[in-house]
C-alpha cells in the first residue's frame, strides 16, 4: 500500500520586480502551477513612472527546498529583474488592506463598532444595520479581526494579499 | 516612387504597386522577419506553410541566403531544428503557422526545453483584431507554449520584430540554451514598419552569468585535489558550452586522473577509448559508472543535472560523497540532490578558471580507487548471451559501430531500447555526433533529428538508430529527405514491440503486456522503395555486415529493416525505485513484479 508523505513547511514572502509586459503575470501564476509550488496571495501593481516595471509580492508556503526552487525558477524567466525573498532577508514589514462588511442591530453593531475602533478599522459605508470597514494591517491582525466580527455579523471580506518591504534605509 | 538604381539584394524590397526593386525604408513585418533572420546568419528554415504565414512565406519566396526546408509535419520541422542545432552548435530556426502549425511543433519545442536546445520557432497567428475570438486555426500559442519555451513573445507592432528576433536569439544561445518562440499575427506580418540596418537597442536585461566565483573556484580546487576517490560526472551542458569545454574536460580529466562518466546528454564530450572511461551511468548505465558513483568521495557535476534516470532512489544515491555542481542554471543547483559546492557559470569558463587555479598541482595518487573501478568492470556489465536463432540486437549495433567508426558518423535516434542499447554499445568519441531525446524522452525524434543534422552537415554519414516502433511516429519526413536528395540512413531494430513498454511490463506487471505488440507493422523496404530510398532486410545474423556495408555504399537515403531477436531485454539496469548499488545485469533473476511505492515513479 502506498500513502503520499508530506513535508514541514515553512510560509515565505518574495517581492518579485518583473517588466512590466503582457502575459507576464500569466508565466509567474503558471510556473507556480506548473511545477506544484503554492500561491497564499499575490499582489501586483506598477511602481515606476513610465509603467515599465511592477513590483509582485507573492505569499508562499512550502518546504525550504522548494522556496529556494521558487526563487530559483523566477529568476530565470527573462522578463523578471530581481527576486527577494524577504522572510530571508531580515525583518520585513508586511501590510494588506481588507473591507470587512457587518451586519446586525442593536448591541452587536454598537460592539462591531467598539472593537473596530479597537483595531482602527475605519468604517468607510454605512447604513443603519450595517457597516463596512476598512482595516489595513499585518495579515494575523486582519485575521483576528475577521474572527471577531464572524460572532457580530460578519457578511463579507475582501483581502488584497500582502504587499511587503524590508526595514532600515536599504533597498533590498 | 523611389530611385530606380542597381542596389545590393539586402536592400532591396519589392514594391507592391510597380513590381520593380525599389529602395524604400519602410518594410512590411514580414521582409523585417526574413531580413532579420539573414542577419543572424540563418542558413535554414524548417517550416510548414499555412494561412497565418503565407505573408512571411512570400517574403521567403526568391530569397537566397536563406534556405526553406518543407517538412512534412510540423512536429518534423522543430526536431529537424534540434538536429541542426545540436549537431552544429547553430540556433534552429522553424517556422510554422497559427493553431495546428503551432501545436504540432509544442512537442518539439518541449523536447528541445528539457534538452536545452536553441531554437526560435516563428508562428504564424490569426490577425490581432481577431486574437480570442476563437478565429478559424486560432490557438493561444503563446499560452500553450509559455511553460515549455526558454520565452516567447506576441509582437504586436512590426517596429517592434527586429529587436524581438535579435533578443530572441540571444536568449536561445546564450546562457542555458532553449527555445524562444515567436508568435506573429497575420496583420503584423503585412503591416509597414521602418526598417534600419544598423543592429537593433538591445535592452540588456538578458545577462546569465558565465563566470565562476573566484572563491568558488579555489574551493572546488582544493575539494579535487585532496578527494582520493573522485569522480567526474558530465553533462549535456558540455556539449551546449561547445568544443572548449570538451578539451577542458579532456585536459582537468589528464590533469587530475579521475575517472569520467557521462549522462546520455553528454556522450562524445571525453572519447570512448580512453582508460579513465566508465561509460554511461543512471538506470541502464554501466555497472562501473554507478558504482563508482555511489562509492566516489567527490563527484564533479560538470553540466549534468542529477536527473531522475541518473540518480536513482534519492536517499540511497552517493551517500559518501561530497557534490560539486557546475551549472549555468541556478535553478539546476540542489532541485534534486544538495550539493556542497554550486558554481553557477558556464562549463568552458569554470573550467579554464579551474585549470587556471589548479596550476602544477599534484594530482592524488588514485590507484586503489582505479584498482576497485577494475573490479567493477570485470563484471562486464554490457555483455549479453550469444543467440543462435536471431540477431541479439546489441551484436546489431556492435557491428554497426565496428563497420562504421571510420567515418565518424553522427548518430540520432528515438526512443526506447534501441535508444539505450546506442548509448551502450555504440561509441562517441567527439562532441556533437549524438542526438538523442534524452529529457522528454519524444519518439520520433531520430529521424528528422537525422534530417536536420544531414542538412546542417552535408558531408558526414548520417544514421539514425530507431526501433520498429518509434519510427512510425514521425516517418511521414522520408519524403522530406528524398525532396532535399538528403543521403540519411535509417537503422531499425525491428524487434516487433514496443521494446521498452514490453521489458517493463515483464519486470513489473508479470508479463502483461497490455498494447506493447507492433501489430500491422508495415514492409519496411516496401516503404523505402515507396518514399524513394532504397530499402535493405537484414534477417539472419550472417547477412549482417554485408547489410549494414550496403547500407554505407549506397549514395542515397536507406532504411535498413534488421530483425533482431523480439524478447532481448536492456540491461545493465537499475530498476524503479532502486539505488546504484542494485543494479540487474543480464543473467540476473527478475521478479515479475514491484511494490507501488516503485510502481508510481516514472
């Protein structure tokens, strides 16, 4: 009898620099698929003036074999310029943006209220049984926050996924 | 319009309104292609036509420098590109049109990725307005082929195509090799672009690194100098790095006295006949090269990849070794087996950067390391039983070396037994003699592999080892041989089965042989004779040399049908799921089965 082994893994937070062309995005999502590595989150947007360069922060867990791998297989598609990994590379900050919509009346909206005033979520729509907020922090802070709203009401989130960047003066 | 003066061929276009050479600077996508080919020195094109192409077909129509070769499949065109590539040290070029055109190449295109062969491979696309509307022949060739090209592009503007073609040759050639496709609508093909002579803005954003890390070196130095039982494991990639490489490997070989083993990508780059050779290694390598390897206290990767065929069952794979890895490809350090020591660079720089280091170092005394290599090749690991009643088919290829060694022939072939008895039993001495599916393992890829070769070397004996079954997967490109008088030879070892699928059905399926039978086969000489070539049935053992002598004296292409015995097995070989250690040589007793764990690898 055969049965499938799986391995301790470990979850890292890569910044890819890639240019900005079409189909590109397709080839980063596709190499993930295509060689069974895992995609948590993935955020793309273009950082510099002209449009020419994006900057993807991808979420991913996997044996450390397999992220050294990852890192490898991106550095070798042509398009892409730099990869760090920053969960190597030192202490990071990483951040993402989520709207939270609640529902619910009287003690439980006056509580979601109080608590997202705890975590300072912003209430960005309301309507009198309802609230969206939007709360932007490290992802186990938007997690928690998630939970609890889940007991007041919880009818929706949106997550962007991770943006991240290296602490101290250094561009990594 | 335009000056009616006499200009150089290069410089002329036609013009569409007076019919007459004109000078113009503006140039349709297509004339950008062809020229843009020619200043790459493109001597050939393996193409299909096709109605996404026909625009860079006209343009190819009259031209001179460059020479069209009209497959008759497009699957034939890229392996006829692979052929020409790896025989020549060139970039293939191919050219095919949207959808079907383009689909039927991706397998080429997928061999020549895992084999890292350059090629750029053009395709044809429906027009740019009618991308995703699911338009006669329309695929999303650039989609299909993103995970199996080196990379690939969608032009969508002519000014865009001469720098595309000239970045695209350099990714083909230039760090690992690979193929590059190019995926050009039919409207751009037509539309009018300015033209320039002078080479296009490269954007530099394309820079392997080639050159091994001082410190890296000095390591790797001092971890040889001081290993008592080393080995040297090569690769393809010393092949790919070119003919340098290959003497940089002879001259460390002559320097250090470590013995040599090579994968099936990297035969011919050491000679055969030298004493410190081991012959092949991996699942049916010799008994001396994986032994050696599992019991080396240093194996010098040199442009090898510890792929699956060679390394066997992981955990149990040279267990006492230290690892150094030459690779050009990062991505190739530690995929599969850690190693102590990756340089990243090319073969022929880390090489001479090692020689340059090792300067007039003694080299180890190795021979007691020589002394057990000897005891393991007393076990003649490649013998096989003398067979009265049919010719063993590794006798065939023992006389087919014997009869043509002197002509220093290049041998392709396709896949399966045939495949592997070649690498045993036939003998490369030089690079670039050997084409050989080896990484995606593609049948039907010797014989317009063979073809591209013949075209790329004209004057050189040309065979391709193929077996009765693989042949058939690509033989509709006999004819492309007999358009282009190309004097290839077809070697087949007619064994009637799907030789490989049979041997492992015997050995793990208890003899089930579940459509592994060559049933239907056709007349192999009947055929030739139908194609043009001259067709020779070898039966008895006798008729041997006289077929194989025939063979070589007739001018033109040849199919030889040799019937050789339909149960013999490849062996030496390491089983599914085995170390090197336990390898079956023939005599051995096989059990007619396996777990599942040995089962599910491939």
């Amino acid at each position: 009898m055969m049965h499938i082994k799986h391995e301790a893994e470990e979850r890292h937070v890569l910044t890819v620099t890639v240019d900005n062309e079409a189909g590109i995005l397709a080839k980063i999502a596709g190499l993930f698929t295509a060689r069974g590595y895992n995609i948590d989150s993935l955020t793309v947007a273009d950082i510099t003036e002209n449009h020419a360069v994006s900057r993807i922060t991808i979420v991913t867990h996997g044996p450390p074999s397999q992220i050294d791998q990852i890192h490898a297989q991106l550095e070798r598609l042509v398009p892409v310029h730099k990869v760090v990994d920053l969960t190597e590379a030192g202490p990071f900050v990483q951040r993402e943006l989520a709207l939270i919509k609640v529902a619910g009346m009287g003690e439980k909206r006056v509580e979601a209220l109080r608590i997202a005033d705890v975590f300072r979520a912003k209430p960005v729509d309301t309507s009198t049984s309802s609230f969206i907020f939007e709360l932007t922090g490290a992802p186990d802070k938007i997690d928690t926050f998630v939970a609890i709203m889940r007991e007041l009401g919880l009818v929706e989130v949106g997550r962007t996924g991770v943006v991240g960047m290296i602490r101290g003066a250094e561009e990594a | 319009m335009g000056a009616r003066i006499r200009i150089p061929p290069q410089w002329r276009v036609r013009s569409r309104v007076e019919k007459e050479w004109v000078v113009s600077e503006e140039r349709s996508g297509a004339n950008i292609l062809v020229e843009s080919l020619a200043k790459q020195g493109v001597e050939f094109v393996f193409g299909y036509p096709g109605g996404a192409v026909l625009p860079i077909y006209d343009a190819l129509f009259g031209e001179e420098r460059i020479r069209h070769i009209l497959v008759r499949h497009e699957a034939g065109a890229a392996h006829a590109a692979e052929g020409y590539a790896r025989s020549t040290g060139k970039p293939g070029v191919v050219l095919v049109t949207s959808g079907p055109g383009a689909t039927n190449a991706m397998t080429g295109i997928a061999d020549a990725f895992l084999d890292s062969i350059p090629l750029v491979v053009i395709t044809g696309q429906v027009p740019t307005a009618l991308i995703g509307s699911d338009a006669f022949q329309e695929a999303d060739t650039v989609g299909i082929s993103r995970h199996c090209t080196k990379h690939n592009y969608l032009v969508k503007d002519p000014a865009d195509l001469a720098a595309v073609v000239d970045e695209a040759f350099q990714i083909a050639t230039t760090g690992r090799p690979g193929p590059v496709l190019i995926d050009i609508p039919k409207d751009v093909q037509i539309a009018m672009a300015a033209w320039s002579d002078s080479p296009p803005q490269r954007r530099q954003r394309y820079a392997p690194r080639t050159q091994g890390a001082s410190e890296e070196i000095e390591q790797a130095v001092e971890m040889i100098a001081s290993a008592r039982a080393p080995i040297l494991y090569t690769g393809g990639g010393v092949i790919n790095s070119g003919p340098k490489a290959t003497a940089l490997l002879r001259e460390l070989q002559k320097r250090t006295g470590a013995p040599v083993t090579s994968t099936l990508m990297g035969l011919g780059a050491f000679p055969a006949d030298h004493p410190d050779w081991l012959g092949m290694l991996g699942m049916h390598g010799t008994y001396e090269a994986n032994m050696a390897m599992n019991q080396s206290d240093l194996i010098v990767c040199v442009g090898a990849r510890f792929d699956d065929r060679v390394t066997g069952r992981l955990d149990a794979f040279a267990p006492n070794s230290k690892k150094i890895h030459i690779d050009i490809d990062r991505s190739s350090i530690n995929k599969t087996v850690p190693v102590d020591l990756p340089v990243i660079g090319d073969c022929a720089q880390v090489l001479e950067q090692i020689l340059d280091a090792w300067g007039d170092r003694k080299a180890q005394d190795l021979t007691g390391w020589k002394g057990r290599i000897d005891t393991w090749r007393e076990r003649k690991s490649l013998s096989f039983p003398a067979n009265a009643d049919a010719i063993m088919p590794q006798l065939a290829i023992q006389r087919l070396f014997e009869l043509t060694k002197d002509k220093d022939p290049i041998i392709s072939t396709e896949v399966g037994q045939h495949q592997m008895w070649a690498a045993q039993h036939f003998h490369f001495f030089s690079p670039n003699k050997w084409l050989t599916s080896g990484g995606l393992g593609t049948m039907g890829y010797g014989l317009p592999a063979a073809i591209g070769a013949q075209l790329g070397n004209p004057d050189t004996l040309v065979i391709d080892v193929a077996g009765d079954a693989s042949i058939q997967m690509n033989i509709q490109e006999l004819g492309t041989a007999t358009q282009y008088r190309l004097p290839v030879k077809i070697f087949i070892l007619n064994n009637e089965w799907m030789g490989m699928v049979r041997q492992w059905q015997e050995l793990t399926y208890e003899s089930r042989y579940s459509n592994s039978y060559s049933d239907s086969l056709p007349d192999f000489v009947k055929l030739a004779e139908a194609y043009g070539w001259k067709g020779i049935r070898i039966a008895n053992e006798s008729e041997l040399d006289a077929g194989i002598q025939a063979m070589m004296d007739y001018p033109g292409p040849v199919i030889v049908d040799c019937c050789v015995h339909n149960e013999a097995n490849c062996f030496p070989m390491i089983p599914s799921g085995a170390a090197h250690t336990e390898m079956i040589l023939y005599g051995d007793t096989v059990a007619g089965t396996m777990d599942d764990e040995a089962k599910a690898l491939v």
